[in-house]
C-alpha cells in the first residue's frame, strides 16, 4: 500500500484535503476528469465564501494532491495498463462455452482482469475464494443443466419479477435498437448502485465525513475484489449463458427479459458483488436498516424500498434469473463467495 507518512493538519482542514485528494485522482483516472477541474476550481471559491481562510485553503490543497500523487502511482502499478498486451481472447466454440451474444456480439469483457494486483487477497489465499464447478453442459432433457436452462426459459414473466429485474439491470453494454441503428444506452454498473445505496445510507445514518469516507471506502475496495475474484472463475469456467443454451435446447425464438452482457456466465457478477456488499454495509450500518433506494430515480427507474441491505442483496442476485441472463446455480454460487470475501476482509481490516 502506498506509503503516507504522519501528515501535520496545522492550517490545514482534514476533511477539505480528503475532497482535494479524491478530486486530484479522479482528474487522471475518470474519463471525464478534466470536468472535474472546473468543479474544484468551484468548490474552493465556496469554501472561500464560507470564510475558509486561503492559508488553510492552500496548506489543505498542497496536502491533498501530496496523497493524491501516492494513490496514483500505486495506481499506476496494478498492472492494469499490460492488460493489453496479453494475446486478444477468442471465443472457444465448444459445446458449453461462453459466446458473444446479441444484440451487440460485443467481444469477451476484461478477460485478463485477475491478473491485475487485487487489495486483500495473498497469493496463498486465493484459493479459499475458488467455487464449487458450474453444473456441466448437457442437451439431455434429464439432466441437471437441461433443468437448469429450462427454469430460465419459464422465469421472468410476472410484471413483479421484471420489474425487480429491470430495477437492477445496471448494465453499462445494454443497447437500443432502432432499425438498423443500435444505440449505447447510458446505465450505471452494479458496483456504482451500491456506491449509491451508501450515499444513502450514510445520510440517513447522519454519519460524519470521516465515517462515511470510511464506509465507502471499504465498500469500494471490497467490491473491486469481489469483481476481482468473480472474473477469475468466469473465464476459468468459461461457461455459456441461458440465452445461447435456451436458444439451441429450448426454444429458437427465446430473448431474455435483459440483454445478456458480454462475458461468461458462471457466477453472477451481481450476486457476488452484492453479497460482498451487503456483508460490508450491514457491519458498518446495521441489521434490519430501512431505506429507499433512490439511486437510479434520475435515469426514470422508480424508487425502492428494502429492510435491509442482505434482502436488497438478495434482490439483486434473483434479479438476473428473473431477466433470463443467469442460471440458479451461478447465483447461489456468486452469493456464497460474496458473504465469504466481505467477512474476510472485515477480518483483514480489524473490523471483526
């Protein structure tokens, strides 16, 4: 981890420099950073209006780009830029396998992502996040899969089951077609829900800068190696969706409910990620915390209640049989290494 030595706050605001720092890393990595230097430039003048003097302006400035500057080169070593050097991934056409569906056939997303440096997991210990194997790929009518593919094929077709699908759909490759047209339809990934989801829950919570920092910062770290260890199985058991298998064992016609995104199907990403959530925020938050979840109101997507983050976790893993892209076992088994990875790094942390 990057190394940070005692930092001296005289003249200076903690929690201004903690904003600063988040500014100057967001300038280099988000794709629209540079918009971020207006909304900086913005946010100083009203500290300045707010009678900030401009010594603690600039002492707080100069500490904040000194950590950004840390975080950016342990950034800069994940080995996430040598992604692009491994061979491009092609699609094994084997019976079982994962294949580009449509609309988009959009080509195998992040297919080398585990072998980026994760935050919590030692070389020893990966293996303890490895899943039981997918259910193996059969045309028999009588075999597990068969069933499996065919549970799929008949879910989905209450207005209350698409209705919680669409809710959590969170997939930033869905497309729109429109003739010959097919158009990029702006949606959230299911880590920023959650990010949301926590804005929420600091708020009601009335939680100070300082402890929601903290909570959503475990929460991003946890899910980043919640995806981490969900892709590792996904391309290792390179397993095919429900809509190639339905289409070819079932029913040629079949579409799913969602769109299928591009990449292998075994474990849901969603349920493993929203396992590790949950698992997270009910340690910081609570059991059995009430809240509406607001997050995608601005994208026309109706607000929901939950009790708790576990059933909002729950809802979120059924949501991807429900729209027709997940089998049952690659939901329970993305929710069995969620719960795992979230109390391991609770562990880690000292937080348990």
């Amino acid at each position: 981890y990057p190394s940070i030595s005692k930092i001296n706050f005289a003249d200076a605001d903690p929690n201004l420099a903690a904003i600063i720092a988040m500014m100057e890393v967001s300038k280099k990595i988000q794709p629209s950073g540079k918009r971020m230097e207006l909304w900086e430039n913005n946010y100083l003048d009203s500290c300045k209006s707010l009678g900030i003097s401009t010594q603690v302006i600039d002492h707080s400035k100069s500490i904040g780009e000194m950590v950004a500057k840390k975080i950016l080169g342990y950034a800069k070593a994940d080995r996430y830029n040598t992604l692009s050097n491994f061979p491009r991934y092609t699609p094994d056409k084997k019976e079982g396998y994962w294949y580009p569906t449509p609309p988009g056939y959009f080509p195998a997303v992040e297919p080398y992502f585990s072998k980026i440096r994760n935050y919590s997991l030692s070389q020893s210990e990966v293996s303890d996040f490895e899943i039981k194997p997918p259910k193996a790929y059969s045309s028999d009518p009588r075999s597990e899969f068969y069933t499996l593919a065919n549970q799929v094929y008949l879910s989905g077709k209450k207005q209350e089951e698409q209705k919680i699908a669409a809710f959590w759909d969170c997939n930033p490759f869905a497309l729109s077609s429109n003739g010959h047209l097919l158009i990029a339809m702006k949606k959230i990934s299911p880590g920023a829900h959650w990010m949301g989801i926590s804005a929420i829950a600091c708020a009601k919570k009335k939680l100070d800068f300082g402890h929601s920092l903290l909570v959503r910062t475990v929460l991003s770290v946890s899910m980043q190696d919640a995806f981490w260890v969900c892709w590792r199985e996904k391309y290792h058991s390179n397993r095919i969706r429900p809509e190639t298998a339905v289409r070819k064992l079932i029913d040629p016609t079949w579409k799913p409910f969602l769109q299928t995104p591009p990449f292998p199907e075994y474990p849901s990403g969603h349920s493993t990620v929203s396992s590790t959530a949950a698992v997270i925020l009910t340690h910081f938050i609570g059991e059995n915390f009430s809240y509406v979840d607001t997050v995608e109101t601005r994208y026309g997507i109706e607000a929901r209640p939950f009790k708790s983050f576990n059933q909002a976790a729950e809802e979120a893993s059924i949501s991807r049989f429900y729209g027709g892209i997940h089998f049952m076992d690659g939901i329970a088994s993305g929710q069995s290494q969620g719960k795992k990875l979230g109390n391991h790094i609770l562990k880690k942390l000292n937080l348990l």
